[in-house]
C-alpha cells in the first residue's frame, strides 16, 4: 500500500508550472498498489486507514466531492464482494453519525446511488426500508434545499406562512418548553434574536408538542417577544419535512427560504451568522462595483460612437450661390 511516486511537474509552453499538478497526480494515482482483490483488506487497519485518507485528506469536504470520492473507491472494489459490502456499510453508517453539517447529504447520496439501486443485496427488505426511509426523512431539509413550507397558528390564533416571511435571514427554532436542553438553550436563542434582529434576523419559534397549557405558561413568564407557533393537533407535516427525531433544532434560511445552516447549538449562532452576513455584504459589494464598471465601460462605447457632423450649407445659400455663378 505504498504511496504513489510523483514526479516533477511538467512545464508549458511559457515556461509555467501547473502547481496543483503534484496534488492531482498523487490522488489520481492513490491507489495505484493496492490490490482491491485482496479479501484480507476486510480486515486490515492499514487499508481502512487508506481509505480515510483519500476521504479526509485528498477530497474537498463537500457532499458532492465526497460523493465522487466514494465512487472512485467503489469502483475498484467491485471486483472484491467482501470487500465491496464492507465498505458499502461503511459509508453509510460513516455519514448516518456524522456531526458535520451538510453530512447528512452523503447518506442520502448513498441510499440513492447503491442501497436503492440493487447494490446492498446483502440487505434484507425490512432494513432496506428503514434505510431508505431515514433517507426520505433527511431529503426535505438538506443544506442547499428551499426550506419546507409550513402555515401555523400563533398564540392569538393567526395563521403564519414561512413563505411569507419577508425577512433577509430566518432562524427556525424547533422547541418544546418541557425539554431540559431547551430550557438552557432558548434563553440563548432570543438574546441572540435580540442582538441580530437589527441585522434583518427574524426567529420564528415552533413549538413541537402538544401541551398548550405548559406552552403558554412559559410564553407569559418569560416574554419571548419573536414569532411564536404551534400545531397541537399535528396537523401540519412540518415535524417529518424538518426531521425532529428531538428539540432544541435549529435552521437558518437565506431570503429566498434556502437552508444555510441547520443543527447549530444555541452559542454557534453568532459566529455563523457574523460570517453568512459578512459574506453576503462582500458578495452585494462585489456586485455594485462590478455593475458600476459596467456603466463606465458602457459610457466609454457610447462616447466612442458618438461622430460630430460637418455643417452642410442652407438650401437658401446653395441657391443664392448658384445664382452668382449665372452672373
């Protein structure tokens, strides 16, 4: 399992070094001495450490770069079916107990393209279901994706839209006034609504049970001035579309209600949102000055275009000069 020889990167025809060459070739060729023949590797601590290696260290942490990654490794095993189901489970349960956001989006990646597509044969019906359940449960509320619509009463009885929210930024609080960690964690939540709704932040927080009683009284002793809703007699899907296997949950939304953020604990949302502002502004700055050059550059054409006509002479001075020359 030794690594891959490099060689020195080529030059073009200036001259150049291509300087990501080294890297490219040394993953290209990662597993070149690896026999994925070999069904001792089920077993050996130095092939899986290999194949943690190309996940973690040679693939961009992106769902789809990981995705391709999988694939890469997938095809060289085919060849072994031990191997190929170890590694098959592998992935998934890898992903299923990940606690990196957007992780989530690799299982479901790996339901799709091998458990649901005859690749998992090993799996038996029952538990080929709950697979691809689990998948559907998470599909709704990946990062990236427009964010279920939900419509939900508030204490006073009104009807609220999600989709209505005209908000840059919504932060949606899944809770239940009876859960330990919410109590820590919502405290938090609105100091942090109190910091940020200047900043166009609006925090709709969603009860998740159906206890009424101890919803409003915790409402009334503690004054939560943002948007409250609930849905006691469940009839909104809202706990399936966002998966609330528990509370406290959290997701942040973008102004067009596309998942940005989700799962984030109640001390982590500053940070995150410092930095989805900061980078939003930089990318409108971005924006103005390159529609500003735009204008220069169109202003230039215009004048470029622009011929000054030579005066030609009146009709009545033509006349008048012909009439000279008759003379």
């Amino acid at each position: 399992m030794a690594d891959p020889e490099v060689p020195e990167p080529p030059k073009d025809e200036n001259g150049k070094i291509d300087s990501s060459f080294q890297f490219k070739y040394y993953k290209e060729h990662f597993f070149d001495k690896v026999d994925f023949g070999d069904k001792r590797f089920v077993r050996s601590p130095l092939f899986h450490q290999k194949v943690e290696q190309y996940i973690e260290k040679l693939t961009v942490p992106h769902p789809d770069s990981i995705g391709r990654s999988i694939d890469v490794i997938m095809s060289k095993a085919e060849q072994n079916e031990e191997l190929n189901q170890y590694l098959t489970a592998h992935f998934l349960n890898k992903y299923a107990k990940s606690k990196i956001m957007g992780m989530d989006a690799v299982y479901v990646y790996m339901v799709d393209n091998y458990y649901s597509k005859g690749k998992a044969e090993w799996v038996d019906s029952v538990q080929l279901f709950k697979i691809r359940d689990r998948a559907d449960m998470m599909r709704p509320n990946l990062i990236g994706k427009k964010a279920p619509n939900f419509r939900l009463k508030d204490a006073d009885g009104n009807y609220h839209v999600l989709y209505n929210q005209k908000s840059p930024y919504v932060v949606l609080y899944f809770w239940d006034p009876d859960c330990g960690h919410c109590k820590k964690s919502t405290p938090k939540v609105y100091e942090f609504y109190q910091n940020y709704k200047a900043k166009g932040v609006e925090v709709i927080a969603i009860s998740t049970e159906h206890e009424e009683d101890k919803w409003r009284k915790y409402l009334e002793e503690n004054e939560l001035g943002w948007l409250n809703l609930r849905d006691f007699q469940y009839r909104s899907n809202f706990r399936r579309d966002y998966d609330l296997s528990g509370t406290p949950r959290i997701f942040i939304l973008d102004k067009d209600k596309t998942i940005i953020g989700k799962r984030l604990g109640a001390d982590q949302l500053p940070n995150f949102m410092d930095r989805i502002i900061k980078r939003d502004e930089a990318q409108k700055d971005k924006a103005a000055t390159e529609e500003k050059e735009k204008g220069k550059t169109e202003q230039k054409i215009d004048k470029s275009k622009t011929v000054t006509q030579p005066k030609s002479n009146s009709p009545s001075k033509v006349k008048k000069s012909s009439k000279t020359q008759k003379k």
